[in-house]
C-alpha cells in the first residue's frame, strides 16, 4: 500500500514535479489555504480547483504546507522559508526559483 500524500493536479510523477515545473530539482508541492489540497504550483491549482487560491497569512506560517515529494516530510511554511533550498530531512535540494512565487501562497 502506498502511504503518499495526494497530490493534485497535473503531476507527471511521484515526487510532485507537473508538467508546469518539472526540473530534477522542482519536488516540492504547496498545500494551499482555501482547500486544503496539495498541487505542485500555482498554476496547476488554478487549472484544477473551481476557486481561487487564498495566500497563507504571516500569522499562520507555523502550518505544515509544504511537502517534500522526495520523501514526503511535511514542513511548516516557516521552516521550508528557511530551509535554504533543501529539505531539513532528507536534504533534497528545492528549486530556488521557487521563491519567486511566494507571494502567491504566503505573505512574506
């Protein structure tokens, strides 16, 4: 039995890259505020969810919104902000681009 979280969206394999980001280093996926769901990027939440997305406020960065695809560590939003691109478990690296998308998910 597979124990992974679900991953919505357009995922292309099991360490949550999709067909948006699919780089080797592309393995996080974002468990968005308004559904609860996770998707590997923005934009896969936006092709799959009939809402829109809602950002995670400052106040709630000690929530566990991040999963690692690599071995499936869930992160509170603070410690994957300070994680310098790599997963404190497992030391995966995570795309640092993927800063540039913060302000879509969380206030920073």
């Amino acid at each position: 039995m597979d124990d992974r979280i679900v991953v919505r969206g357009k995922t292309i394999d099991h360490q949550t890259r999709c067909e948006h980001y699919r780089l080797p280093e592309d393995v996080i996926a974002i468990r968005f505020k308004c559904c609860h769901e996770y998707y590997p990027c923005y934009q896969c939440h936006e092709e799959a969810a009939q809402h829109p997305a809602l950002r995670w406020s400052k106040d709630e960065h000690d929530v566990k919104a991040i999963l690692c695809g690599i071995c499936q560590t869930e992160l509170s939003i603070a410690a994957y902000l300070a994680s310098n691109h790599q997963c404190p478990s497992c030391g995966a690296p995570f795309n640092p681009r993927c800063s540039l998308h913060h302000h879509l998910y969380f206030e920073v």
